[in-house]
C-alpha cells in the first residue's frame, strides 16, 4: 500500500520540478507566504471592526487606497523591502477591516455563510493557483482578454442595473463575476510565473495580486449564499401568502 500511495506523490513532485525551476520555487513560497500573511492581517482587520475597537468608513477604503498607492509608486529596492513588506500588510488590515462591514451583516442573515465562504475561498483558490502551476507554460495567459472584457461588461451591466433594478440579471451577474475571478486566479498565477522568468521578482506586488483575488472570491461567495438565502426567504413568503 504505500508503494501504490508513493506514486502520485512522485509523480506530482516530477511534474512540479519539470515546470518550476529550485529559483522559481523559492520565489514562489516568497509570493505565498507574504499572501498568507496578508490574509492573517486582513482577519485582523475584521476583528478589529467586528469588536467595535475601530468601526470600518470612508477612512480606512481612503487609508487602504492610499496605502495600496503608496506601496505601488516606492520602486523595489533591497533598502525599502521592510517598508513596501509593511505596506502590504497594512494593507490587507484595511482591506479585512472594510471587508468587516460586509461580513457583519452576512452574520445577521446566516453566521455560517462566512465559514463556509471562507472555505470554498481558501479550497477554490488554492485548486485552482495550483492547477496553473502544474498547466502547460502560458496555456491560461490566454485568459487575460477574456477576462477584462467580461469584467468591462459586467461593470456596465452592473451600473445599468442600478436603474432596471433586476434581481434575475444581479443573481447572473454575480455567478458571472465569481467564474470570472477564479479565471483571474488561473491568469495571475501564471502571469507571475511569466514576469519572474523575464526578470520581474517583485513579491510583494506580485502577493497583493493574489491577495485581491482571494478578497474578490470571498467577497462574491458571501453574496451569493445571502442572494440564495433572500430567494428561499421569497419563496417561502409567497408560498405563505397563497395559502
């Protein structure tokens, strides 16, 4: 038995240094663990605003604007990595302490919808940045177009429903969004690849990407399960309401 359960592991271990190189590995848990620790900064960040120590505003979106700026326009040096480190963090706490006021009143409707938006967040991502790592080089490069139209589209769909007021074209748009940010995820992945083999080994941009894309998931699957929840609540009202 654990010579037929070594296989798989073997051949996952060929296939992951047929596609990464040991330089490329190392930069990778570089970019993964400074995203780890972005997410453990964000989950601050909520908590802060959850035990009313500091209620999410307008002054931690401008704060988290400003640091995200900030970070971008210092250039990478091996002087400033502290700082632009900093920087990030600081910037996933304010991103989880904006994201507090979304996860409060997801808990008002169902407190189990953030657990389980938190692990479909964590296993989607995670399937899915390991599926590009072990993807043919630049097959989902491809993605990049796709993706930006869609999202082009959707801001316009969503900016039109702002008038029409449609809960059928919401419900669409945001199934919509949530496979067009997992196809961000499968993008970025190798996108990061991509720039680190021509030169670009800047970590700490490279780990807000990804940090974003996991906010965005997160974010999405938490609406999701409070637009099933308001549809079932509907139903059941008008179902109530025929008898």
């Amino acid at each position: 038995m654990s010579a037929q359960t070594s296989i798989p592991y073997r051949n996952f271990k060929n296939i992951l240094s047929q596609n990464l190189d040991p330089d490329l590995r190392r930069y990778l848990f570089k970019v993964y663990s400074c995203m780890a620790l972005t997410c453990a900064a964000a989950a601050t960040g909520s908590i802060v605003h959850l035990t009313h120590l500091w209620t999410a505003g307008f002054l931690s979106v401008f704060l988290e604007i400003t640091s995200v700026v900030t970070m971008i326009l210092i250039p990478q040096r091996k002087t400033n990595r502290r700082l632009r480190l900093a920087l990030l963090l600081l910037v996933g706490a304010l991103s989880g302490h904006t994201m507090g006021l979304m996860i409060e009143q997801v808990m008002v409707v169902n407190p189990a919808f953030v657990i389980t938006a938190l692990l479909g967040t964590m296993i989607s991502f995670s399937w899915l940045s390991l599926s590009a790592i072990l993807a043919r080089r630049g097959s989902h490069l491809v993605l990049g177009g796709v993706l930006s139209s869609i999202t082009c589209a959707l801001i316009t769909v969503s900016i039109g429903n702002l008038f029409y007021q449609s809960w059928i074209v919401h419900k669409l748009s945001l199934y919509l969004a949530l496979a067009v940010m997992c196809g961000f995820v499968l993008f970025d992945t190798q996108l990061i690849i991509e720039e680190y083999r021509l030169g670009i080994d800047d970590y700490v941009i490279h780990a807000l990407r990804l940090f974003f894309n996991i906010i965005d998931i997160f974010r999405l699957l938490m609406e999701i399960f409070v637009t099933k929840s308001e549809t079932r609540n509907r139903r059941r009202n008008a179902s109530q309401n025929d008898d």
